[in-house]
C-alpha cells in the first residue's frame, strides 16, 4: 500500500549525490561533476552575481539591491570588529567569503527538489579545518610560541604548587576544547542542515501518506502539513543562523589567533 | 503478496541506511575538489574585485556626506556674518535717516522762527500806527467836543444873559472835561 509514495518520500534521498557529468579522474580520484557541484557552484554564482551587481553600481545613493549588498559588507565587518577588534579585519574577505558561501548554500537548500551542500559533513568538515588551520598558522606566525598561551592562562600571583596543580587540570581542558572546536564547527552546521531537512520531508510525507491512505490519516494529514510549514518557516531562521554561528565563531577563534592571551 | 513486496523494500533500506549518503565515500573527492574550487574562486573574485569596490564605495559616500556637511556648515557661517552685514548696514541707514530728519526739521524750525519774527514785528509796528492814529483822532475828537461845549455854554450863558469870556469858558469846560 502506497509504495509508491514510500519510495519518493524517503526523507534520505534528499542527500544523495548523483553524477551530472563525468569528469576524468584527478590523480586517480573521481571529482565528476555532481548535483553538490551543481548546487554549489549555483551558490557561488548568485554570491557573485549579487555582490558584483552592488559593487559595479558603485553609486554615492544606492538603490535597494546596492544597498543591500552594502549592508552585507556592513554587518560582517561589524561582527569582525565586535568579536576580533579591528586587527580582524585583515580576515574580513575570508570571513565574508565563509559567511555568504554558507548562507546561500543554506538558502539554495530551502527551494524544493535543491540540494543543500552544506548537509554533508565533508563540506562543512573541510570549512571548519580551514578555519582552525588559519587560526593555527597564524596564529604561530604572528606569536610565535606565545601562542600557547592560549592553553595556559595566567594565573597571577599564586604560590608555585598551586599554579601546577591548576594547570595540571587547566591545560588538557584548554587542549581538548580547541581540539573540539573543528568538529563542533562543522558538526553543529550538518547536523543542523541535515535534521532540518530530514524532518521537513517526514512531515511533508505523512501529509501525503496520510491523505491517500484514509481513515485516520485524514486527521493526521492537515496536522503533519501544518507541522511541515511551520517548519518550514523555523528552517529559514536555522538557515541564517547557522551560517552567523559559523561566521562569528570563527571570529571568535581568530580572535584567539590575534590575542592569545585570554 | 504485501509482505513480501514490504520486506523487500525493507531490504533495499537497510542497505540505504548502511550507506547514509553523506558518508558515502565515493563522491568525497569530487565534494573536495569542487569545493576547494569553487570557494576559492568565489574567495579570490570577492577579496581582489568585489569587496574593495563595495568599501571604497562607502567610503566614497562616507567622504561625501562629511565633505557635504562642511560645506553646509561654512555655507550657514557665510549666511550669518551676511546677517549680521545687513543688520549693521540697516542700523546704519536708520541713524542716517534720523540725522537728516532731524537736520531738516531744524532748518524748518529756524525758518519758522524767522517768519514769524519778521511777521510778529510787522504786526506791532502796524498796530503802534494804528494806536497813533487813534490817539490822534481820539485828540481831535477832544478838541472838538471842547469847542462845542465852549460853544454850548456860551449860548447858554447867553440866554440867560450873562457874558462869559473866552478864557473863562474855555477854562471851565476843561476842569469840567477832566472831573467828569
């Protein structure tokens, strides 16, 4: 009964990479271009394509698009100031880039029969290693090893068996949470994306099930369908959210970068 | 039939559940490489062309509306001091008015003073003439009304027949004339 719609509301398939074109392998590994390209490369080109029309108009007054972009421009700089100072902004493009690639990627996701690259954990684990990996390497360029003060606060005056008893605690905390902080990174933004989408689909699935079978799916139908909008409206919000965690956290960890010292 | 058609499906789901398509790792390298593509196009197109025109734009408009506010500020400080220009020349104007004002009142004063003196005095000299001239008739008129008394009491005198000389009347009239 109802296989059919069993088979199209699978709320996985959403997330199945398929092969638009076959591409020959790079040093022996497949990178044909895929509905995750796809999608992703319609993000990038929406990104450009509406930043490049507010920066080409240039205008003294701008018209809302123009202004739209400018307030784009705005507000990640304003979040790069209130998390990392103005030292941060030197990471202005990158955090940019990182916030806006997300959040159309986010927004793509929220079209029906799109695919959402950022619910793949090997995007958004990628993200989050570049992030740390600049962290780090900057963080050693510019601070040398005073950088590991990061793992080591300091204590003030204290006599020198309690500093060592403290630290003894201290110090494998520091290490583990900065090691944390890639997978939490990228886990929060595909977990997120992924369960999101997951649950819009059930619900849209027991409308539909619901309604063909009868009986007390009739009950159920409208409520599963209420339930699916209302979600609806609930990921939109997760959607720009999630992409302002990542962005601000990554804020947060350069900070770390330009001011070891906490 | 059903239970076999639902296990089937079962089936082809516990497989699909074994590869839960996110960690499916046949398309990580396609995912990796068309990511580090496509993010580090959309890094360097935003870092070298977009982002510097968008700030430069602001900071174009930035520049403007501060240029633009001085400008109107020493537009505002010019409009003052002509204020205060036109004030000063107001003032100046209204003293200069008073000032010939009062000049030429003071010259229509003199003139007054001038015509009315010259009439004043033509007034008195004619009424001392006229005076003169009344006095002189008012004297005549004595002398004539002296003779005819003298005249009249001689006639008088006559009737009653006594003669009276000229002297005599004539001095009798007079402390007549003088007493009544």
């Amino acid at each position: 009964m109802n296989l059919f719609f069993y088979g199209a509301a699978d709320p996985m398939k959403q997330f199945e990479v398929q092969k638009w074109f076959e591409l020959p392998p790079l040093f022996g590994y497949d990178i044909s271009f895929t509905n995750a390209a796809g999608f992703m490369l319609l993000g990038v080109v929406l990104c450009i394509a509406f930043f490049g029309y507010a920066a080409s108009r240039g205008k003294i007054v701008p018209n809302r698009l123009q202004s739209m972009g400018e307030i784009g421009y705005g507000f990640v700089a304003d979040m790069i100031r209130g998390t990392a100072g103005e030292e941060g902004l030197r990471f202005f493009p990158f955090v940019f880039t990182l916030f806006f690639f997300i959040l159309f990627a986010n927004l793509i996701g929220m079209s029906p029969y799109a695919f959402t690259t950022t619910s793949h954990l090997i995007v958004t684990g990628l993200l989050a290693l570049l992030v740390i990996s600049i962290v780090v390497v900057f963080g050693l360029w510019k601070n040398g090893l005073k950088f590991f003060g990061l793992f080591a606060p300091s204590l003030g005056d204290m006599p020198i068996l309690g500093k060592l008893v403290i630290y003894a605690i201290l110090i494998p905390i520091e290490v583990i949470s900065f090691i944390a902080r890639p997978l939490t990174l990228s886990l929060r933004l595909f977990a997120n994306m992924l369960a999101g989408h997951i649950l819009l689909k059930l619900f849209a699935g027991f409308a539909v099930t619901g309604i063909t079978a009868g009986g007390i799916g009739l009950v159920v139908a409208p409520l599963a369908f209420g339930m699916g909008v209302a979600l609806n409206a609930l990921e939109f919000l997760v959607a720009g959210l999630q992409a302002y965690v990542f962005a601000i956290l990554t804020c947060v960890y350069l900070n770390d970068a330009l001011h070891p010292s906490h | 039939m059903y239970p076999i058609i639902i296990a089937a499906e079962a089936a082809k789901d516990a497989e699909k559940a074994a590869s839960f398509a996110p960690f499916d790792p046949w398309h990580f390298p396609s995912q990796i490489f068309w990511l580090v593509v496509l993010f580090g196009t959309l890094y360097i197109v935003l870092s070298r062309i977009i982002l510097p025109r968008i700030g430069s734009t602001l900071e174009r408009r930035e520049s403007t509306i501060a240029s633009d506010l001085d400008e109107a500020a020493r537009l505002n400080e010019e409009a003052v001091d002509a204020q205060k220009a036109v004030d000063v020349s107001i003032a100046k104007a209204h003293a200069k008015a008073r000032e010939t004002a009062d000049k030429a009142r003071g010259k229509i004063d003199k003139e007054i003073a001038t015509e009315t003196a010259k009439v004043d005095a033509e007034v008195d000299k004619k009424l001392a003439e006229a005076e003169t001239r009344i006095s002189a008739l008012r004297a005549d008129a004595m002398q004539n009304v002296e003779g005819i008394a003298v005249d009249a009491a001689a006639s008088v005198l006559g009737k009653f027949g006594s003669k009276a000389t000229d002297a005599n009347l004539k001095a009798a009239v007079k402390t007549a004339l003088e007493e009544g």
